[in-house]
C-alpha cells in the first residue's frame, strides 16, 4: 500500500500535473491540500477518469483538502468533530481497513499574528481528535501539510528561522504533542540526516539552491509502524513548470497488500 501526500496550491492549475503524477508513480492513497475550490468545482470526472475514488472538502479560494484512493473511501468525514471551525482544514477516510486523516494545518503568519494563536489552538483540536480516532481506528495514518518543522534537520538554516513560525519552541511541541498519542515520523524512520525538504519559496532559486523546509509530513500508529518499507520525498514534480511550492511524499507499506 503506498500513501502520499502534496499540498498542490491550487488544483486547478495543477490538475494536470496531478494527473500526470497519478499515472506514473500509481499510490493507493494521495492525500491533497490547499485544493483552492468551491465543493462543486472539484474535477471528479478526471479524477475517476484516472482510476480513483474521491472524497474532498473544498473552499474557494483557500483551505480545501481531498483523498483520492483506488479502493472506496469508507466512514469519510470531514473537519474537526465538536470543533466549529470554518476552514476547510481535514478529511478523514478508511481506506483497505487503515483510517487516512487528511490534514491542511494553520500556517500562523507570524509569532505576533491572531492566525498563531488560532494556529496553536487548532493543533489541541486536531490532537484530542487524533486520540479519540486511534481508540477506535488503531491502524492509522495522519498526512498532510502540518506547517511545522519538526527539528532543526528540517531547516536549511536552524539560525535564521530559531523563533520563528513554522519553527517556534510551541509549534514543535505541537508536532511532539501527536507524536506522543503513539504516531511516528514515518520519514524519519527512514532518513536521520539533515537537508531533506518537501517545500520551498518560489522566490531566489530556493529550491535549485535546496534552501527548503521539511513541512509535509506521514505519521502512522504504532499499529502500522512495523509493516513501514519506505518513506521517500519526491523532489521531481517541483521541477515542473509552474509548479507547486511543495512536493509529494510518499509511504510504503506492505499492511494490507504488497
């Protein structure tokens, strides 16, 4: 079972790119963010076109979030439950027995920003969330753009951004804080070394120069934990032409299927 993540800025321009993508790496799962749509406005006919089940929360202009999957998408909900939240930030879905939770996290602008303080808010949420899911779905996968490097690897330069956002001491323990519920960095697993990222700014050749963050992450249960082959960052779609500012990373598991 291979499940990846990309937040796609915008699924209407890179629609295409999507779907090229799809036919040459075929993953079960791939989560999508920041889709940039009006609910009716998602491409399903293309996405079924391409061989895959859908289910999405989409919002004009910002926000939106998608699961496509070869198999169907089982007990699919969406956003925080008993969290009045407008934006369009998750979607959940069981997937081949494994519950798929599909997140878009607040970015927070700036320590001094309103949007932190929301942002830090909305990560308690997702963590209460994310404890009752495992009670009930042991075998599970939180994905998504999480809008925080977990340590100082994740950074091209740890100085330059110590305290700020995206880094700050309480957005790190956020990301600590669902660790602790019994997920892990599935990249991690894998790769300890530093200069690995999945996002970088448009702006001064950031990513010829891999001048990047590592933001885009796969957590799994330690349900799911020992059936891990492989996590890997594909760098080749941020070569495209008017490409995303992030990347897909991509889980291999050999729970359920090879």
């Amino acid at each position: 079972m291979r499940i990846a993540t990309w937040n796609v800025n915008s699924l209407k321009v890179r629609l295409p790119q999507v779907l090229d993508w799809l036919e040459q790496q075929q993953p079960d799962v791939l989560a999508l963010q920041e889709l940039k749509l009006d609910q009716p406005a998602f491409p399903l006919a293309e996405i079924t076109a391409a061989g895959y089940h859908a289910v999405w929360a989409g919002q004009k202009t910002y926000n939106g979030v998608a699961l496509l999957s070869k198999l169907p998408c089982e007990n699919a909900v969406a956003g925080i439950p008993d969290y009045d939240d407008p934006q369009r930030r998750v979607i959940a879905a069981t997937i081949a027995g494994v519950r798929v939770i599909n997140v878009y996290c607040v970015n927070g602008e700036s320590l001094d920003s309103d949007k932190y303080h929301y942002k830090l808010h909305w990560f308690s949420q997702l963590s209460r969330y994310i404890a009752a899911e495992l009670q009930t779905y042991p075998q599970l996968v939180l994905l998504g753009d999480f809008n925080i490097a977990p340590d100082e690897r994740d950074v091209y330069d740890a100085e330059k951004w110590r305290d700020c956002v995206l880094c700050s001491p309480a957005e790190r323990a956020a990301f600590q804080q669902l660790l602790d519920l019994g997920l892990h960095d599935s990249f991690r697993l894998f790769q300890a070394e530093a200069g690995h990222y999945s996002w970088w700014d448009y702006r001064a050749a950031m990513f010829r120069r891999n001048l990047g963050l590592r933001i885009d992450h796969i957590l799994l249960s330690d349900a799911l934990r020992p059936y891990a082959l492989s996590c890997e960052i594909d760098r080749q779609p941020r070569k495209n032409e008017r490409p995303s500012d992030h990347t897909p990373v991509m889980l291999s598991l050999n729970y359920p299927h090879n």
